[in-house]
C-alpha cells in the first residue's frame, strides 16, 4: 500500500506535468497563455501597493522571479496534499487538478486582448496531470522492494522530465523574440540633437554612477512576467478619446516626423531614498505636445492615459504634456532602437515625472479623458494620481560599510529634481556643519547631477549625510516616508569606518 510520502510524491509529479505540458502547448499558443504567467498576472494586478512595495524592497528588479519561485512552492504544496487525499478516493485527486485548471482558464481567458484559446494550454496540462495521477496511484498494492523501487522511479521520472519540458519549453517560447526586425530599425538622425556633453559633466570616480547610465544597467520595473513583443511592422499607435481629430500612427510615419534627442533622468516611485531604482539615458523621439496639438484636445481632457499592449496603463496631466517640457514618444535609447525589455518599439519619455504615471512602454494608445472618469493602473491600487519627482541625493561613494584608508578621500554621488533642476548639494560628516560639495555640469534640468566633496577621513567610524536643493531654493526633507503613495523622502546616510 502507498504511503502518504509516495501520494505526495504522486501528485507533485501530477502538478509538474500539467505545467510542464501547459508550457510546451504555450510554444503554439503565445508565452502569456501559459498558467504560470496568466495567474502570476493576475496576482500581480491584485497584490496590495505595500506588497509591492515589500517585494521591490526584498527582491529589488528580481521580484517577478520571485513571484513565480512563490507561486511554485505554493503549487507543489497543494499537489502534495491532493495527491494524499488521492489515496482515499481519486475524486479527490481530479477535484485537486479541476480546481488547478478553472484557476488557471479564468486567468488566461481575462488577461488584456486575450485570444480565444487562451484556455488551451491550461486545459491540456490540466488533462496530463489528471493522467499521470491515475497512472501513478491507480495500480495494484505495492507490497515487494521492487514495486516501491520501480514507484518512486516512475514518480521521480516523470517530475524530472516535467520539469526538463517545461523549462525548456518556457526558455524556447521567450527566445522567440522580435530582436531581429529590432535590428533592422534605422534610427534617423534628429534635427534638434544635444550638443556633445561637456567632460566636466562626469568625473569618472569607481563606484561613482557615470553620468550615462548604460541600457544594460538601466533599471527594469514593470508589472510584465513575459517582456511583450511587438515588431516595428505591425505596431501602431492610435491616439484618440475627447479629441476633435483622432490619429492613428504606423511605426514608418513616427519615424518620418520631427524628433528631438534629450538627456533625461528617469525614476521609479518605488524607489528608496539611496536606492537603485533611476537612470539617465540619451532618448530620441516625437514631442508628445506635437502629437496633442495635431488632435486637438477638448475641453475637460485634463488627463492622458497611455496604454501598453498588454493593458498596463498610466495617466499623465494633460498640461504637463504641453507645457514645454520635452516630453516624447521615445524611439531610441542611448543612440540605439529602443531594447525590447524597455519598450521597443516605443515607449513614453516624460521629465519630472516619476514613471508609474508617465513611463509606459510597449506603448498602444493613447487616450485624452479626465482624472474624473478614469484611474490608471497604480491609481486603483492607491497611489496618488500626481507623481512630480521628489529632489533626492544619494551617496555612491564611499560605499556604506566601506573601509577606506585615512587621508584623502572624495564623497562623491548623484542628486536629481527633474525639470527643476539642482542648485546644491551639501555633505555632513557626523554632527558636523553642512558642506558644500562641487557640482559637475549638466546638459538640462531634466536630468541627474554628479557631486564631489573632498574629505580628509580620520580613523574610526562615522556617518556621511547629503541633502540636496533645487533650482527653486527648495531643500530636500529630513522626514523620512516610505515610497507609497507618492515617492520615498529623507536624507541618504552611508556609515564607514576610516582605517
């Protein structure tokens, strides 16, 4: 007779063949149609903003990695249990497996632009299992060593090859991607370019942010669990809502209007003060205003929704738009179509504006309404419907917990107040007096500012402070708030100890 161990195991094996068959079906019906990622969406639309804020704080940009580790665990649980319920009566077992698969279709079937057999790979893995659970447990009494040898065989197997399938099936439905039309794009040169950074724009210090922050560095946060692949052939752009003149726009026709290329800082809301979570890149594109006077926006259309493809969407004051601010429908990226993981082929670019209402990617539509009759994604989940950037600093070097040597040592870092601008920067050593540090040159206001302070470092531990002040004379606060529901504030603090 099987043990509970062995019905575990049963149905451990059961689970991992829905979800590595449901994985193979997805290579035919699209990466998001798979259970995994279908209810790992809903999840993570439904999560409350301090969950979300405990798992960027924890997991930092790793946090939908972690997500799916959970949702597995969670899964092999539950098929565990199922599958020592089996031991009493199979019913129990398809029950188990029927709940998996009405979870896993309802997921699917309500994810934005779902296509018709989304239910598909959740109804054959579900299918699979069922199998392999009647197989596994519907058999004659193990009594010999044999039978309990060629079980646990069978059980082991059948999980390792799941697993084997379904890795391999995910790891192949994601490497079909649109990098090769990415690489066809020929970005045009803009009429309206910045001019070549001056060298004193970054002093070039280890550990020190580089004024540029490279694609491959720049910070990925979005709500996605499969990057969204669009070709520059088949995407569009449909601008529409309270407006006199809707326009729809192929990739070819942005790409054949005025651009204009610009430094700007781009920050996450959920980042904590010294956190990680801003870069500053070159981006070429398509003056959003430009675009907003060609429509002709109605009265009351205070507000522009933008809507990726796969529904994500943020809502952006319609007057912050067009008001001068080189705010743009972004094509490239640091002299480069955009990657695919920050939005090829478009995306939206908007100085001062932390990006969870302003810095769609995979960009659709976009839609002129007002703040009265529509709250974007973040703000049904209770943050605040304005995100100006909040004037923040941040030490980069020395490290916190460094150790340097006693003597000369350059406190150096990066402050930022997009679209307004940073006037100064100030450092304190313990309880001493604020210093003023020297600031490098910026190309605008819309973008991060390097610092340096010379600092003749005395043994023994102490504690380094910056604080900012932007172009307003407004100086950064003390009071420390956490990033929900409109940005982290307080003064960044790195403890060393000089040798």
């Amino acid at each position: 007779m099987l043990s509970k161990r062995n019905g575990a195991l049963a149905g451990m094996a059961a689970a991992g063949v829905a979800l590595g068959v449901a994985e193979v079906v997805s290579i035919l019906t699209g990466a998001t149609t798979s259970p995994l990622v279908s209810v790992g969406g809903v999840v993570i639309d439904a999560v409350p903003a301090p969950v979300k804020d405990f798992a960027v704080a924890v997991f930092y940009t790793y946090d939908k990695i972690a997500l799916q580790a959970g949702t597995l665990l969670i899964l092999a649980v539950f098929a565990a249990v199922v599958g020592i319920l089996s031991l009493r009566r199979m019913m129990y077992g398809y029950a188990g497996i029927g709940l998996f698969a009405v979870i896993g279709v309802l997921a699917a079937m309500t994810r934005h632009d779902a296509p018709w057999y989304a239910f598909v790979p959740t109804v054959a893995g579900a299918l699979a299992g069922a199998g392999v659970l009647r197989w596994l447990l519907v058999r004659p009494p193990i009594e010999s060593y044999e039978q309990r040898r060629f079980f646990l065989r069978a059980a082991g197997g059948t999980l390792a090859a799941a697993f084997v399938a379904g890795f391999t099936a995910r790891w192949w439905a994601t490497r079909r991607n649109v990098e090769a039309d990415r690489a066809t794009v020929r970005i045009p040169v803009p009429p309206d370019t910045v001019a070549p950074l001056p060298s004193s724009a970054d002093a070039n210090l280890p550990d020190l942010a580089p004024f540029v922050t490279p694609n491959k560095d720049f910070y990925l946060i979005d709500t996605t669990l499969v990057v969204p692949q669009v070709s520059s052939q088949d995407w569009t752009l449909r601008i529409h809502g309270r407006v006199e003149k809707p326009l729809t726009l192929t990739f070819e026709e942005l790409l054949r209007r005025p651009m204009i290329e610009r430094y700007v800082t781009l920050a996450c809301v959920s980042n904590d003060v010294g956190g990680g979570l801003i870069g500053n890149a070159k981006w070429q594109g398509v003056r959003i205003a430009d675009l907003l006077d060609e429509v002709r926006p109605k009265a009351g259309a205070d507000q522009v929704v933008s809507r990726s493809v796969d529904g994500w969407t943020a809502g952006t004051p319609t007057a912050l738009l067009r008001d001068g601010r080189d705010a743009m429908l972004a094509i490239a990226m640091n002299g480069e179509p955009l990657p695919i993981e920050h939005g090829f082929p478009v995306r939206m670019v908007v100085p001062g504006l932390y990006g969870y209402v302003s810095a769609t990617k995979w960009l659709a539509e976009l839609e002129l309404t007002s703040f009265a009759d529509f709250d974007a994604y973040w703000i049904n989940r209770g943050w605040a419907r304005e995100g100006p950037v909040k004037t923040q600093s941040r030490i980069d070097t020395p490290r916190d917990g460094g150790r340097p040597a006693a003597g000369q040592v350059v406190i150096a870092g990066v402050a930022w107040a997009q679209h307004r601008g940073i006037s100064k920067v100030e450092v304190r050593v313990d309880d001493g007096p604020w210093q003023q540090a020297k600031l490098a040159a910026v190309p605008s206001i819309d973008t991060w500012r390097q610092w340096t302070l010379p600092w003749t470092a005395t043994p023994g531990k102490h504690r380094l402070t910056v604080r900012a002040t932007d172009n307003g004379g407004d100086t950064q606060t003390d009071a420390v708030a956490p990033p929900d529901p409109d940005g982290a504030t307080g003064w960044h603090s790195v403890q060393v100890e000089v040798r």
